[in-house]
C-alpha cells in the first residue's frame, strides 16, 4: 500500500527540461559533419595515395588542421549524444543507466582528447 501524496508521486518525474538542448545538438552535429566528411573522404584518399611528407604537409595547412579537428570534435560529439540516446531508451535500471552515460561521455571525451593530441603533434613536427 503506498501511502504518498499523488504530488510525492510526480515529483521527479516528467520533462527534465534539456531534450531540446539534446535534439538540437544532434542536429548541430549533423549538420556540421555533412560538409566535413566530404573534406574528410579527400583527406583519406590522400592519405592512401600520397607520399606521407605530402599528407603531412597537407594536414599542417591551417585549414585543413582545423577541419579535421572540428571533424574529430563534432564525430565524437555526435556519436556521444546518439548513444547517450540508445542508453537512456534500452537500458532499464537507472543505476546502470547513469553508469552507461557518464561512461559513454569519459570515453568519447578521452578518445576525442587523444585524436586531437594526435593531430597537433603531427602538426606540430612540421614547425
């Protein structure tokens, strides 16, 4: 028998007011990534074609160093978001879905921390 009021029984639940904030960023990032892929196949081909010095040099241009980390920040973002989504929907204890989430954010930060280290480094071997 449960003896709380129907107003205990609410609180808590209902719009946590930052689904919107969510939907829009996933539409950000996507939005985003569209045109950087493009940019992206061209660097890969080029990476597969080129001589590495050229691919280096390539990657040390300005742009082009900062396409491919706007790329590296809106892909691991995105990915984040999406997954953070796939979690919250089928995930069932809340334990575990709080857990799934803030794990899903350490890795993707952590792996969008070293992809943009990595980036620099190379970048920074040409200066």
């Amino acid at each position: 028998m449960d003896f709380r009021t129907p107003i205990a029984k609410a609180r808590g639940l209902g719009s946590a007011k930052a689904g919107t904030h969510h939907w829009w960023m996933q539409r950000v990032t996507a939005a985003a990534l569209i045109p950087l892929s493009f940019w992206l196949i061209v660097f890969v081909d080029l990476c597969l074609t080129a001589p590495y010095r050229q691919t280096v040099d390539w990657l040390a241009a300005p742009f082009n160093t900062v396409c491919i980390a706007a790329w590296i920040v809106a892909a691991f973002y995105h990915a984040a978001l999406g997954l953070q989504v796939v979690i919250e929907d089928y995930v069932a204890p809340d334990g575990a879905k709080i857990v799934g989430v803030w794990t899903v954010k350490l890795v993707f930060g952590f792996l969008a921390l070293a992809a943009l280290l990595a980036v620099f480094r190379i970048v920074a071997t040409i200066g």
